[in-house]
C-alpha cells in the first residue's frame, strides 16, 4: 500500500537525517516542503531521494503542511516534523491498521522525550490521501476539523486510535523550546487565531496550557475554564471532545498546583484521569495526582497512582523513580530499591534515582552497594548539575561515608 511521507521543514539539517532514515522502507516517497532554510537542508533531504518544494512561510502551519499534501501520491500520508522520528516497533501495527478497508485516519501515540509534564499525546498524523482532509489552524495544525466534516458527509469511513508508541518526539527536549524561541511565537500565533475564533475550546487547551508554562498562571487558569464552558455546552458527543476535555482538566490541575489551591488541582486531576481516552494518555496526570498525594501526606493514595503509572507504561523511568520515593516513605525500602534499580535500568544517566537508591541502600545496612550509587550521582551531577555533586560529596564526607 502506497504511504507517502508529508513534511515541512526550516534549518533542520542536524534533524533531519534521523527522521528521513527511520521512514525508509516505510513509506514510498518523501516529499518535503522548504519554508527558507539557509543552511544543508535541502540538499538532505534530496540526498535521500526526497522531492524538495519551497514555500514562502506566512506564520501558518495549516498553510504549509497543506501545501506539501499538495504534492503526495500514495493512498496513504505520513505527517512528520523533522525532529521526530518513527518508532521501528510500530511499523507492522501501522501497516495492519492502513490495510483496514473503512480506515480513514490513523492516530498516532507521540512520546514527548524530555517533556515535564505530558510524557504521551495522540496525533492524527496518518490518514488516507483524501481531498477532504486538510490542516486547520495555524499553530497545533491539525486534521481534526476537516476529517469531522468528511465524517458527515461519508459515515462509513473510521478513526482508529493506535495504543502503541508510533512517533519519537525530542523537540521538549531542556533547552530545544527556548533555542528555537517556540513559546512565544506560539503564543502570539495562538493569540491572533483566539482573537477571530473565541469559542475554539481546542486553542483555548493549548494557549491555557502555554501560559501556565510561561508562567501566567492566572491567564491560564481563565483560558482553561473557557474551554471547559465551551465544551460543556457544545451539541458534540462527550466522546468527541473527550481528548480536549482530559488536556483541559488536566492542565488545570498544573495550574491550580502552581497557585497552591490543591484541593480544585486534586479534583482536576481526578477528572482527567475519568475521560474516555487512552490509558497511556493519562499518564500524566496520574503522575501529578501521585505527586499532590504524596504532599500531602496521603501516601497510600500516591502509592496507588504511581502504580497505575507503572502499570499503564512499565517503560516510563520516572514512574518506576516516584513509585520507589513514596515507597521508601513508607517504609517499604526492598520495594523501593527494586523500583529505583528499575528507573535506573531505562534511564543509566538519573542521577536522582543513584543517589536515592544509595540512601536507601544505607538505611538497610548496604553500605558498599550504597557507597557505589552515591559515586554514580555524583558523577552524573558533575555533568549537569556541578553544584549538587558539590553539595552530595560534602554530605557524604560529613557522615564519614567519603573521605576529605
């Protein structure tokens, strides 16, 4: 089944070789659309025999990415930015789920590697190469909208939500928003688009959400709440606007945390975690809620969370790292040392889950094992956080743990 590779693209020659790479074999052609990159990207793109068109950027996502669906020829469109990549596990589910006769769109689990706060999000980055479906909005671009008219119009066509992990995505990596200056260009895009389409409660999540980032909590706070007012008395069937729903509650939550009123943080996030999305979605919030939990003082009830994380996503080093502090907490220290050995085997280079584990290594008497983490924080620290290998080495010196 023919697939074609869709993508737009701007000085990304450092990416862009790993995103073209993970698609050969997958897909039958690659088309890129240039928005005036100045340095090798065009040049590798067609090195690995894609088809460059240029395009003379007009701050509008939706405007580009339609433009390179311009140019697709297969039955099938893969939409990818050049700092992702697809996960080579995943190929054989996506060629099954393409061979679906009433397939229309294919969504697509991404995995946010380096993202604070939402590990997971769905993307309808597979579709069929249909007049009908078109990005919309000119930032979060998106099919959404004009694949909800399509469905209208021909009911028998299906959306298939993919459970497994298809795209890689390290744009959330630290530093990767800043360098690019993302945060406010989304913002000033966003704010325009709002300007002219006040009851977009998608927009809303995404605006209320980048706020609460850039640290203007209360406008967040009044955004996210819009939206929840505009779903609340939308004519869509609750399961339509269930994704919308979860990133609302759910960045509410971050929100009424960062603003210490956590008993509305708690509700939000406990209603995040009840919509009728996928459980690999939710993660995120029931990491927060874990976290608010464990503040508190409810541990069991952090304990529980953190254990749904695991479960849900037993990859997830953060969890296995969250799930081993409440369980230290309580005591629990062999659980504990098994949960911190396990975030260290996904993640070699966490220096938290080292140091924490040579704690509670000590508090059962292994010292040489607890020794042997602590070098390991401490080196790690050294690479990222000199100051805090600084601080551990001096603690250890002053118990009589290292010496002078």
């Amino acid at each position: 089944m023919d697939l074609s590779l869709c993508m737009i693209v701007k000085n990304e020659a450092d990416k862009l070789p790993r995103c073209l790479s993970s698609v050969q074999g997958m897909v039958n052609e690659m088309i890129v659309v240039d928005t005036g990159s100045t340095d090798q990207t065009t040049k590798i793109a067609q090195s690995f025999g894609a088809q460059v068109y240029h395009y003379s950027w007009n701050n509008n996502f939706s405007a580009a990415r339609n433009e390179s669906l311009r140019y697709a020829q297969g039955e099938w469109i893969l939409v990818l930015d050049a700092d992702e990549v697809l996960n080579p596990a995943c190929i054989p589910a996506l060629k099954q789920a393409m061979q679906r006769e009433q397939a229309l769109v294919i969504n697509l689990v991404r995995q946010e590697i380096g993202a604070v706060q939402s590990p997971y999000s769905l993307m309808s980055r597979l579709f069929r190469n249909h007049f009908g479906i078109r990005f919309s909005r000119p930032y979060h671009s998106m099919v959404d909208d004009s694949v909800t008219r399509l469905l209208q119009r021909e009911p028998a066509w299906k959306i298939i939500n993919l459970p497994e992990v298809a795209i890689l995505h390290d744009g959330y990596e630290p530093g990767a928003i800043a360098t690019r200056n993302k945060r406010q260009q989304a913002k000033v895009t966003m704010e325009g688009y709002l300007a002219t389409h006040p009851d977009d409660a998608y927009v809303c999540a995404k605006l209320g959400a980048l706020y609460n980032d850039m640290g203007e909590v209360a406008q967040g706070i009044a955004l996210l709440e819009r939206g929840l007012q505009i779903l609340h008395h939308s004519a869509q069937p609750a399961e339509e606007n269930a994704p919308v729903l979860y990133e609302l509650y759910y960045h509410l939550g971050i929100a009424y945390s960062r603003s210490q009123n956590l008993v509305k943080a708690e509700n939000h996030y406990r209603t995040a975690t009840q919509q009728p999305i996928l459980n690999r979605l939710k993660v995120g919030a029931y990491n927060n809620l874990g976290g608010l939990l464990k503040a508190k003082g409810d541990l069991s009830g952090a304990r529980m969370n953190y254990e749904i994380v695991t479960k849900i996503d037993p990859s997830l080093a953060m969890g296995h790292y969250n799930l081993g502090m409440t369980l230290k907490a309580l005591g629990m220290m062999p659980d504990a040392i098994d949960h911190y050995q396990q975030a260290i085997a996904l993640n070699p280079a966490y220096a938290e889950a080292y140091q924490n584990l040579g704690v509670t290594l000590l508090k059962v008497g292994s010292v040489l094992e607890s020794l042997d983490a602590f070098r390991e924080a401490i080196a790690l620290y050294e690479q990222h956080d000199p100051p805090e290998a600084i601080r551990l080495r001096q603690g250890l010196i002053e118990m009589g743990l290292l010496k002078q």
